[in-house]
C-alpha cells in the first residue's frame, strides 16, 4: 500500500462521516419542524422520563441537527479540533435520539446506526486526513 493510497482512504472516510453527519442533521431538523409546526404530530410514548410535548421534541431536534450539519461542515477543514467537535457532536445526538426511541423507535435506530459509524469512521480513520498536505 502507498502512501497516496493511504490518503485517499483517509479523504474518502472524512467524507463519508462529513456527509453522513449532513444527512443526520437534516433528519433532526425535519423532524424538528415537523414537532414544531404541528400537533399531534409524534405518538405519545408511554410514561417515560424524556416524556415531552411534540413542539419541546421539535426544539430539540431543530438545534441538534443545526449543530451536527455545521459540525460536519467544519469537518472537512481537515482541523484536529474539527474532528473532536463532530465526534462530541454526533455522541450528544446520539444521546438525543436514544432518548426519542420510545417515540419513534425504527427511526431511532436508524438514527444511532448513522452516529455509531461516523465516530467509527472519525475515530479509526480521521487523524490520517491531517497528514495530507494542503494542495
């Protein structure tokens, strides 16, 4: 393997993460505006101690999502602190959204699924992109 072999994979997987945090973001805020903009909107969860109204869910995931698609835009400034952010970020969505899963609990899992392999992919692979020369 060569070395620009090697950069290519980093490139590709910091993409892969920054777009996947793209789409995770635009998830939360759909959902988000949907929770905002209507009632009744999401099923009532049984009692459970993340039991909120639908528009506080909306706020929730409105913000969230806007924090994890800018996080990810800043990824691809190929930055160490860029990196931990999207990682802290996308930990904190992932919290959001184990919290959601009695509301939405296929979503939910999709949702984490999404999370789970971007920090794989920020934490195993994400430190080689800061190797590569700026062109």
């Amino acid at each position: 393997m060569t070395h620009q072999d090697f950069d290519r994979r980093a490139i590709g997987w910091t993409w892969f993460a920054a777009v996947m945090m793209w789409l995770n973001g635009l998830f939360h805020v759909f959902a988000g505006l949907v929770g905002v903009f209507t009632d009744e909107f999401y099923p009532d969860a049984p009692e459970y101690l993340f039991r909120f109204n639908d528009e506080t869910w909306g706020w929730i995931h409105l913000v969230t999502g806007l924090v994890v698609f800018t996080a990810g835009v800043a990824l691809l400034t190929a930055k160490p602190w860029a990196r931990v952010v999207a990682v802290v970020m996308v930990s904190l969505s992932m919290l959001e959204t184990f919290a959601w899963v009695p509301t939405y609990p296929v979503w939910s899992i999709i949702i984490l699924s999404i999370g789970a392999s971007v920090i794989w992919a920020l934490t195993v692979h994400g430190h080689d992109i800061e190797s590569i020369p700026a062109n």
